[in-house]
C-alpha cells in the first residue's frame, strides 16, 4: 500500500461509512414513535445533574387524582407503571424539573402538574420512597378543609393575575404588586400554612410543620408545542460511531486486495553499463567521408 494514496481511499470509506451510519440513525429516530415533554420547575439547590425518581407513593396519586387509569383504560398498576416510566425529577440550573414526557401532548402536561402537586424537594422524595405506597386516607373533616383551602387559594391567585396559586411566592419576590400584597397578608399566611399541613398529611408526613415545606414553583406545565424523537443523541452515537469502524475497517480490507498500481513502481535504473542494451550503430554518408 501507498502512504497518501491508501489513507486518502481509507478516510474516504470510513466518511460513507459515517453518513450511513447517520442515515440509519436518522431513520430510525424518524419512525420511533413521538412524545411530547412538559415539566414543572422549582426553587432548590441540589448537585449537577442529579437526578431521582417519583416516590411510590406520589406516583400512587397521580393516577387517582387525574383518574389516568380511566383515562387509558388500563388497570391501576397498569397506569402506576405508565407514570412511573414517564416522569423524572432533575436538577436543573437553579433550580429543579419535574419532567414528563408522553404520546399526547395533554397527558404530558397533566403528569407533571399533578406530579409536582405535592414536591417538597429531592431529597423529601428519596425519603418518601422509603415509605408505604398507602397512606391512611384523610379525615372527612380534614379532606373537607383541604378542598376549600384549595378553592380559596385559587381563588387568590386569579385576584393576582396568575394560573396557579403555588406560583404566589415566586411573583411576590419578583415585585409584583397584586402577589406581594397576598404574600404579606396574614390572613394569606395562615391559609398557606394550614394548607402545607394538610399536604404533608395527604403524604403521611408530621402535621405540625416538621415535615419539609413546599417547594415554590417557578414555571408552570405548559403544552409542548411540537413533539420530539426520545434519545436522539444516543441513537445517532450508535449509528454514526459503529458506521466510522466499518467503513474504516473495509477500507483497509479493501486495500490489501488492491493491485499494486502502475505509478507506484520504480523499476531500478542501476544497471551495470555493460548489461545496458546496445543499439547498432547507423553509419550515414557522412561519417563514412569522415572515417577517410
């Protein structure tokens, strides 16, 4: 093989090696089916990049408060599984995610509202997956209270301009005026309080404000306007990267069959004077008169 000449061909087949590994990728990514991403963000400072899964017990309450083994007509371990696989809690910067992903762009976004209904933290979510999947169901009396405390915070945050009450604290920071003015009531207080009390329970956590506090949310699930190719990046590495090999290794293989080509010999010009081939002299008229 030729230096230049055989990595030129060599690089030339590992590159359509690497397009049809793309190619191949690319059509698979097409045909998977599509989902759809919504998610919840909130106040935290956790480490980079972590990540840690809904509790049991959290995702328990998904299904019944949005009924979505109704919904998609399965069981309700059918549906627990199904919400399971389709949220996940990361660290993002500034803050945490709340992340579902789904094939209907609506089902997405109700996963991670009522996912992020009850978030406390990550780390109240690790310690919560430690407990039991049931939880003694609240009191009448109590059940009763959470839903008018739920009406009236509503209630409160339509006063202030904003699509869900838990946003209040985040607005009141920010400066403005119709939140701050909630946030400072007393009477707000008070209802805020009693409904973090009442969550904790749903949770079977300590009622008497031990139990870690509410995560203030600071973005709100939001339909996706377009849906995506779940795992693209990791579809094209194992297209492209194995496509580079292949094509790599043929073209190797494919140069040690090849013929020894005509430019690449150098016959040797060191022969023996004596060996060179003699031609007869041709003596014209004139070198004749000369010899004379």
């Amino acid at each position: 093989m030729s230096s230049y000449g055989s990595l030129g061909r060599i690089a030339g087949w590992s590159t359509v090696g690497w397009i049809g590994g793309w190619f191949l990728a690319a059509t698979v990514c097409y045909f998977q089916p599509k989902k759809y991403q919504s998610r919840a963000g909130f106040e935290g400072q956790e480490p980079k990049d972590r990540t840690v899964e809904l509790a049991p017990i959290h995702v328990a309450q998904v299904v019944r408060d949005q009924e979505f083994n109704n919904r998609w007509l399965v069981s309700e371990q059918e549906a627990a599984a199904i919400v399971k696989k389709a949220i996940s809690i990361r660290s993002v910067p500034g803050g945490v995610a709340v992340i579902a992903t789904h094939t209907n762009k609506e089902d997405a976004r109700d996963l991670a509202a009522a996912a992020g209904q009850y978030f406390r933290g990550m780390d109240a979510e690790v310690a919560l997956a430690a407990k039991s999947v049931t939880v003694p169901p609240l009191t009448e009396k109590a059940d009763y209270d959470l839903r008018q405390l739920l009406n009236d915070l509503r209630a409160n945050a339509r006063k202030a301009n904003l699509p869900d009450f838990r946003l209040i604290p985040r607005a009141a920071e920010a400066g403005e005026k119709a939140a701050a003015t909630l946030w400072s009531d007393p009477a707000f207080q008070t209802r805020w309080t009693e409904y973090d009390k009442l969550s904790a329970a749903v949770d079977g956590l300590p009622t008497d404000g031990s139990a870690p506090k509410l995560s203030h949310l600071v973005e709100m699930p939001v339909i996706a306007a377009a849906p995506s190719s779940p795992k693209v990046n990791l579809y094209l590495a194992a297209g492209c990267w194995p496509g580079l090999l292949i094509g790599c290794l043929f073209g190797l293989r494919q140069e040690k069959k090849r013929p020894v080509d005509a430019d690449e010999t150098h016959p040797s010009t060191d022969l023996a004077f004596e060996d060179a081939p003699t031609q007869p002299v041709r003596q014209t008229r004139a070198t004749v008169e000369e010899s004379w």
